[in-house]
C-alpha cells in the first residue's frame, strides 16, 4: 500500500531519532535516574519521562508512534517478521514497578527529599557512547529490540518490555478518568465496511481495530500510539485525528 505523506514524515522523524540513538540512549535509561537517585539527585532521564507524563495527558502515546527511537528499529524488524503479538499489557508494569518504586523510595525514604538537579549525571559527555558503557546499553538495547521483533512478532519490545510506555498509559488513563479532552482517533462506524481489515492489517501494535470500531467511538485500546496508519489506510474515513473527552460508550 503507498503511503501517505504524513506517513512518510513519520517515518523519517522515528528514523532520525533512531539514527540518535547511540547519543540519547543515557536520557532515556531508567539506570541512570537509579544511580541518581540513591543520592537524592534528579537527572535528565527521570524529568524525561516525567515529562512524558505530562504530555501523555494531551496526546496519550503519540511519543511511541512519532519519536520513540525503537520505533524505527522495530519498523525495519516488521520488514522481516509482520506477524501480529499476543499482547500481554501487563508485562511491562512486572518491569516498571520496581524500578520506579525504587526511585521514589530513595529519593523520599533515604534521602528526605530531591538534593538537586543534575541533568548530566554520572555521563562523561552529552553523547552518550563516549563510554564503553554507553557502548554496551546501545548495542543491548538495540539487539533487545531486534531479536524480540524478528522471534515473537511486530512490536513485542513496546507490548511486554519498553520502560516508557506506563507513563503514558497511565497519563492517557488519567486523562479519560479526568474527562480531559486530548488528541484521540475518532470511530465514524457507519461508514465502515464489515471484514475490509485494512486498519488492522497495517496498525504496528496488534490492536483488534473491527471489534473496537464495532462498539465504539474512539479508538481507546491503551496500546494505540496514535501512529496513524489505521487513519491512512482506510478507504472510506472510518477513522480520524480528533482532540476529544473519551466516551462511555
């Protein structure tokens, strides 16, 4: 299928953060923030995904499909294996509840309170495979993200590892509870046509897109990173962008 400009734009910008990667790996490593925190000190890394929070709020988890560097890595992976991932949403939390814990104990129970705010912790430079550590996390990660795309299916690191996505899930599920009005893809089900699949055949993430367009108004599944695909590939304007409060139905 021939993608559509916005597409081809999303794919340079997860590409370009891809190619970024071995720089910013250090400001999105959840090892980092621990190491900071055992000494009360905030980094970048843990304002980053505090941010990312924040922003989840208004745009849910459109980071994952517009700028997450593993998105270009896992978009290369699909190439090779497409096959669709039995989802096992609460598999990262087993991963991110600890470490998140920690930091909050450490900062809260050891240390009282935040000491300061150092954004470079413990990185010998602003480019973060300067060191052989940085060297190692890179090649892990990457290697991480691949052997899981090509052995379980499309997207299994986001589905049952990545570090990241609980913020947002937990921002956007903020958001529905609140009734806050943030960037959704709005249902038309009227116009769809029952068993075309198209939306479900190119969504990166799995989701059963029919079933959902069947039953209701948004797309609300906590794994959709608003990448669009499902918006570009369907004929008939089933699905749009729209900025929007969650409905009940």
């Amino acid at each position: 299928m021939k993608k559509t400009t916005r597409q081809r734009i999303r794919f340079i910008l997860i590409f370009v953060s891809f190619l970024l990667f071995p720089v910013t790996i250090f400001y999105l490593a959840p090892s980092i923030a621990i190491k900071a925190a055992v000494h009360g000190i905030l980094c970048f890394s843990l304002l980053f995904f505090f941010g990312l929070f924040i922003v989840s709020l208004f745009l849910g988890r459109a980071h994952c499909g517009w700028a997450c560097p593993g998105a270009g890595v896992t978009t290369l992976c699909a190439v090779a294996n497409n096959k669709p991932v039995k989802r096992a949403k609460w598999l990262k939390f087993v991963f991110w509840i600890p470490w998140f814990t920690a930091i909050i104990m450490l900062i809260v129970i050891k240390n009282g309170s935040v000491k300061g705010i150092e954004m470079l912790y413990d990185m010998d430079s602003p480019i973060s495979i300067m060191n052989n550590m940085g060297i190692v996390m890179y090649y892990a990660i990457v290697l991480l993200f691949i052997v899981l795309s090509l052995t379980v299916g499309k997207n299994s690191f986001c589905h049952h590892v990545c570090w990241m996505a609980p913020f947002m899930i937990i921002g956007r599920s903020v958001a529905n509870f609140t009734k806050m009005p943030s960037l959704r893809i709005k249902i038309e089900s009227s116009t769809c046509i029952d068993g075309c699949k198209h939306c479900s055949n190119v969504c990166p993430m799995s989701i059963d897109l029919p079933k959902i367009i069947s039953e209701k108004k948004y797309i609300d599944s906590s794994d959709c990173t608003l990448c669009g695909e499902c918006v570009d590939a369907c004929n008939k304007k089933v699905l749009s962008y729209t900025f929007g409060v969650k409905s009940k139905k």
